[in-house]
C-alpha cells in the first residue's frame, strides 16, 4: 500500500477560492458573552472554513482581539450587535431564523444527532466559564451539547464553534 498524496500549496490554491466569500447569511456565530479575545479570532477561521459569518457585540476591545487573532488575509464577514444581545436575539427568531445553543442542558441533542442547516441558523455560543446566561437560553430554540469522556467539563469556546459550525454545514 502506498503512501498518501499529500496537496501541495499551489494544489489548494487551484482548488479553493480564490477571494474571500461575502456574507451568505446563512450560517451565524454568535459568542455573545465573550471572555477572551484569542477566540474570536479562531471563530473568524472556521467562519471561513465553511461560509459562515461571525457576530460579535461591539466593545471596546473586540475589533483589536479580532484583528490579532484573524490570521486570514482577507476581511471576514462579521455582523457587528450593538445594545443588547438578547433584543438582538429576539429580532433574529422573529425574522424566522432557527437559534441554536451550545449548552449542557437536560434538553440538548448530542452533536451527532444536529442535521445541516436548512435555513438560516444563529449558533449562540456563552461565557467560557458560566456559559449561556438565562437570558440567553430563554431565546434559543435548541441546545446542542458536545459529548466528553475525559474529565474536563467543557471545550473551549472557539472548538466547541467550530465543532457545530461544521456540523450545521453539512462538512461532517
């Protein structure tokens, strides 16, 4: 048995897109209660991974994270909330959007069990040590968890986004 191929760099470029997608509006990331700046950033990676966007609330200290943390060439499409994120929420399941938490709850589905996106679904993501605030999950429409065997009690923020983003793609 032979050794795989492994793509050269001219070999992705060729396959690959060659700019930057706009906003599809489809797929939405949202870690509304950030913590740590590095995250974003990674976000911002794997919404180019799969066309999706990143929504973020404006602070003082987000563009700065996001543009340390983006390590891609090109400007992300990135959906700024000003004022409050659980009225910007709200807006997004009255405008028919599904709204999805990433959260331990009695009520999640395992990863494995989330299909693709039919429509246009927001992934809320929480704090990276207290999660979802009720506020937050009082507006989602379903929570997905993450299934662990170690002994740790969650994964990073950006992983855990990551995770469901590539799901809700349909690239898993």
């Amino acid at each position: 048995m032979s050794a795989p191929r492994v793509r050269s760099r001219p070999d992705l470029r060729r396959q690959r897109r060659q700019r930057a997608h706009g906003c599809w509006n489809h797929l939405i990331v949202a870690p509304l209660w950030p913590k740590h700046g590095v995250n974003l950033g990674t976000m911002l990676r794997t919404c180019d991974a799969v066309g999706a966007c990143l929504a973020v609330p404006r602070r003082p200290w987000v563009p700065d994270a996001l543009a340390q943390g983006n390590t891609l060439r090109r400007r992300q499409c990135v959906h700024w909330i000003d004022g409050r994120v659980d009225t910007w929420l709200d807006r997004q399941r009255a405008g028919g959007s599904a709204v999805i938490g990433v959260e331990l709850t009695d009520e999640s589905i395992r990863l494995a069990d989330l299909p693709a996106a039919r429509r246009r679904t927001v992934i809320v993501l929480g704090h990276e040590s207290d999660g979802i605030p009720p506020e937050g999950l009082e507006r989602v429409d379903l929570t997905v968890e993450i299934p662990m065997v170690g002994t740790g009690h969650s994964l990073n923020v950006a992983v855990a986004g990551s995770l469901v983003l590539y799901k809700l793609a349909g690239l898993s």
